[in-house]
C-alpha cells in the first residue's frame, strides 16, 4: 500500500467506510486490513487547494486541515500520505466516522458524502516528535545558534510534508498555506507568504490573494524561529522589502554587512525583468541560521547558514552567490516546481546557471570563470545522471548532491556554445512563464522552441541515463603548415556527445583560443577546426575556461573528492 500511496496519495473512496474500525491508537505500521485495502483499490484522486496549519512549537502539537476539491464520483473516505500518530480526525468539521493509520498513511471516513468537485475539509491532530531524517535539518529539530541560542525548525523538503500530519507529498503539486503559530513571548518567527508577527502567535498566508501565487509543500511547509533574532529592515528593490532576520554580532560575523545593497538590488531588478514580478508579494525575509545546507529557498523566506561569511569558497563570492540562487528559486523551484522527483535537476540548475550569467555580465570578472571552474571540477563526483532514469526513481537524498556541477554545465552552460546564451536565457523565461509543474522534458522543448533546434540527441547523450554518467575524454592532436593549424579533437565515450571544446593552443610566440564543435548532431567522435598561430605550437589545454565537462584520462584522475555546497 504505502507504493501505491507513496506520493500521489489523495483518495477518497467509494464504500461507506463506517465498517471501519475506529484505530486512531493503532500507530502508522499497523497491517491494513481487508477493507482499508478495498477501500484504497477503489481510491480516486483529488486535488489538495489549501492547508492550514496550528503549530505550538514549544510542544509539537500540530492540527493539520487539508481542503480538498474532490474528482469524481466523489465519495465518503479519505487517503493522505502521514508520517506521524493522527488523532481527532474531522471530517466536514464533524468527529470522522472512522479513521485508521498504517504504512505510512491516514484513511478517514466521514459521515456524509462529498460530491463530485465538491471541497472537503477533513483534519486531524498530531504531537511532531523533535526528530531529524536522513541526517539533514529535515524533521523538527532545534539547534543552537553560533551565539547559544536555539534554532527551532520545521523543515519537509522533497515528499517530507508527511512529518508533519497528513499531506499530498507528491512534489508537483502548488497549494495555499497558512499558518497559525504558537510560540514564546517576543520571539520572531517565520512562516511561508505573508507574515502577521504577534507577540506569541504568529500567522502565515500564502494564497493568490494575499501573496499572487501557490507553492510546493517541499518549501511551503515550513516554520523556522530563533528567540535571538533581530529583525532589520534592510533595503527595497523592484517593490520588495528585503528583510534581515540574524542574530547580532554573531560569532563570525552576520550576512547582510557583507552583502552590497547595490549589487544585490542591481541582480533583483535584473532577475525580475527576466522573470516576473516576485511571486510572493512585498517583502523578502532572509533569516541566518546553523543549519546543515548552506541555504534553502521557502516562499519569501531564504534561511542561508550562520556560517556562510566564515567560508572561504568555493565561489568567488560564495555568500552573494548562495544568495542569488535562493533568490532564484522563489520562480525555479517555488513557483513552478518539479513535475517528479526525478527531475529535480532543473531546479537547482536554474538557481545556479541564473546567478551565474549575473555574475559573468554584471559583477567582478573573476566570479563567473571561478564558478565554471567549481561546477566543471565537481562534474567528476557524479554517481548519478543529471536526469537519472532508474526505474523506480533513485530516493532523493541519493542523487540531490550530483546535480550542482553537471546540471548547470549539461543544461545550460554547454548550450552556450552551440545555441547562443539569450537563448538559453529565452528558453528559461519560456520554461518558468507559467506557475506549473515542470520536468527535463518540459525545459528541453522550451530551450528547442527558444532556439529553434533539435537537442534530442544532446540530451540523449548529456542529460538522461541510469548509473553513472559515462563523461568524454577529449584528446587533441595538432598539425601546421607555417601559421595554419589544424587542431583535431577525438572524443572517448560510448555514446558521441554534442558539444563545442575549446582548445588553447600555445606556441614560442603567443597563445589562441580554438572552438572545436562536434555541432547538435555529433555524427562522428572526431572534429577538426583550423587556427593561425606564428611559430611551432609547443602546447594545448583543452577546455581551460571550463565549458564543457571532460572526464581526464585514467592516468592523471583525481575525481570525486572536492565538497560540494549543498542549497
Ligand atoms: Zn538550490
């Protein structure tokens, strides 16, 4: 049950249920019985539109009520994924009929039927153990803060929204939030959307009339509080207040001072103008905190890492670029979300590659050849495709780290050459212009319409596959007669991958740069390209500016051993 539960999970069913045995003490491994498995054979789906949340954090307890717009032909039972003991389960706002728990989901019957696109509110209580998984900030925790006091956090992430009580964990669906929070006098706490900050209850909205748009539960459910933060106003841009939430004078210093206001409002006016207005209204909260990622992009809350300023890499930048790619994920990744777990590539890729071409045209011009130099480095830590096509779906947690290198590189960077980067830029604005589920597929169809060409056989060979991503090896061999150089370049792979590798090739008297393009279509492992260079060449690199990904030869590997940032 709990496969055919695992994500898609909103059923509501057909039988009376009222033959259910009332089992709310049963705990979530309880064995199905008969009826709950005829039931939920007979389950059809429905369309969670809102969740409301009552969170005290000082205990736990969480009251959950999913509205939900049922498909037909309607019916008396509810399945919803759910991770932790549901009690006082509700239906209609009326005591359950009945409700039961087991592998890992809540089943409810109500008393009356619900029909056919009619909404049902069905809700149910739950104490959240303090408890973290798969050794991430996922879970509820609290942690002490570089200055001694305590983080409190509620973090779901990908297919998690089940921690906290019943949810549809599948992560391609955009819902309404809010979210009612207790907590102790004065401290500041932050909750998805628009915030209502009270002395000792806080409340979140994010819908399309208080904020404009919808959110996944992977980022929307979320509370995040530290009774040591001060909240400071910072600085506006394109309408939105940008909104600091640190602890001051902390150990190593805080994040807003060593951010520039006007390069952080020059990449959000930039950002903006490529996308669309902020999706989720006026004001943007940036909170610094000690959790394990570097940073994590909720709907109009960014939490980076206390320690961000400490670090020393691996980008030139590494506070304004962690920054810049949350930023970018309030569209990528937010707004639109992921179509599946698998294709959780895309997400991040269009964090990184966007502050990236901000970096490369509009900041220091050591940024953007320092973050190709970092994303081309860790492409050789790759245990996964960047799109891996394992049938089920590797879990998340698996193959996340993978994508931070050859997403951006595969996706974007490496199309550059072969497409122009406006219109990669263009099949991004193509690819996010709508707030909707998205996949690969999706982002190459968008990046073909952009620039009006065939990237099946690219992303055949790039993007797509099972196991380990099989990268080239490039080797080059040159020939010359007086000034003409002929610069040949053989790719070793299984597969022929598309692709433009630029040679630098030196000799007593200069150096120059040589694209080689294998072009869109890669008919053979070898290309040639011709250059003029005065004197007997003593010399070539392949790929020195770091634009394509060029596994080394055996005998000089040294791969997978660089950290990669995780946020
Ligand atoms: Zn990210």
């Amino acid at each position: 049950m709990g496969r055919r539960i695992g994500y898609a999970v909103l059923a509501i069913v057909l039988s009376a249920c009222s033959s259910s045995p009332s089992s709310n003490d049963d705990g979530p491994d309880k064995v199905p019985s008969t009826q709950e498995e005829n039931d939920l054979n007979r389950a059809i789906t429905g369309t969670v539109t809102r969740y409301d949340y009552a969170v005290d954090l000082a205990t736990g307890a969480v009251r959950d009520r999913l509205t939900v717009r049922a498909d037909p032909p309607g019916g008396d039972c509810f399945s919803a994924s759910c991770e932790v003991p549901a009690t006082d389960a509700e239906w209609q706002g009326a005591p359950a009929a009945s409700s039961s728990q087991s592998d890992g989901a809540l089943l409810v019957c109500g008393r009356s039927r619900v029909l056919p696109w009619q909404t049902l509110r069905v809700s149910s209580r739950s104490v959240v153990p303090e408890e973290k998984f798969l050794g991430l900030d996922v879970g509820f925790s609290r942690k002490k803060d570089l200055a001694g006091g305590t983080f409190t956090y509620l973090l779901s992430w990908v297919g998690g929204c089940s921690h906290f009580g019943p949810c549809d964990a599948d992560p391609s669906r955009l819902a309404s939030f809010h979210f009612d929070v207790e907590h102790a006098p004065g401290d500041m706490v932050l909750c998805p959307g628009k915030i209502v900050q009270g002395e000792q209850r806080t409340r979140c909205e994010l819908s399309p009339w208080s904020t404009g748009s919808l959110a996944p539960t992977y980022s929307a459910v979320a509370v995040a509080s530290d009774p040591l933060w001060k909240r400071t106003p910072w600085m506006k841009a394109a309408g939105v207040d940008f909104v600091f939430y640190e602890v001051p004078n902390l150990p190593g210093g805080n994040i807003a001072p060593v951010l520039d206001k006007g390069s952080v409002t020059g990449f959000f006016e930039w950002i903006t103008d490529l996308l669309g207005p902020f999706p989720y209204g006026d004001e943007l909260r940036v909170a610094a905190a000690p959790t394990v990622w570097s940073g994590f992009e909720h709907p109009a809350n960014i939490i980076l890492s206390e320690k961000l300023p400490t670090r020393t890499g691996p980008f030139t930048n590494t506070v304004m670029h962690v920054l810049m790619h949350e930023i970018v994920h309030q569209w990528a990744g937010d707004r639109a979300t992921l179509a599946a777990v698998g294709d959780f590539v895309w997400k991040e890729s269009t964090a990184e590659y966007l502050a990236y071409v901000f970096e490369d045209e509009h900041r220091d011009a050591a940024e953007g050849p320092a973050t190709r130099a970092y994303w081309d480095r860790i492409s050789l830590n790759a245990k996964f495709h960047p799109r891996p096509l394992e049938n089920p779906t590797p879990p998340v947690q698996t193959f996340y780290g993978d994508v931070y290198g050859p997403g951006p590189m595969v996706l974007y960077l490496q199309l550059e050459a072969l497409v122009g980067r406006a219109a990669v830029v263009r099949g991004i604005q193509f690819f996010l212009a709508r707030p909707a589920a998205r996949s690969v597929e999706d982002l190459r169809r968008a990046l073909e319409r952009a620039a009006h060409v065939d990237l099946g056989k690219y992303f055949d060979a790039w993007v797509f596959g099972s196991g380990k991503p099989e990268w080239p090896v490039f080797t080059v061999a040159t020939s010359q007669s007086g000034s003409d150089v002929t610069v040949t370049v053989t790719q070793t792979a299984a597969k022929v991958h598309p692709c433009v590798v630029e040679v630098e090739v030196a000799s007593a008297s200069g150096k120059v740069l040589v694209p080689v393009t294998f072009g869109l279509d890669a008919s053979s492992n070898t290309a040639t390209a011709h250059a003029t260079l005065q004197g007997e060449v003593t010399g070539t690199v392949v790929d020195p500016n770091h634009r394509v990904i060029d596994a080394k030869p055996a005998s000089f590997t040294n791969e997978g051993t660089e950290e990669v940032l995780i946020f």
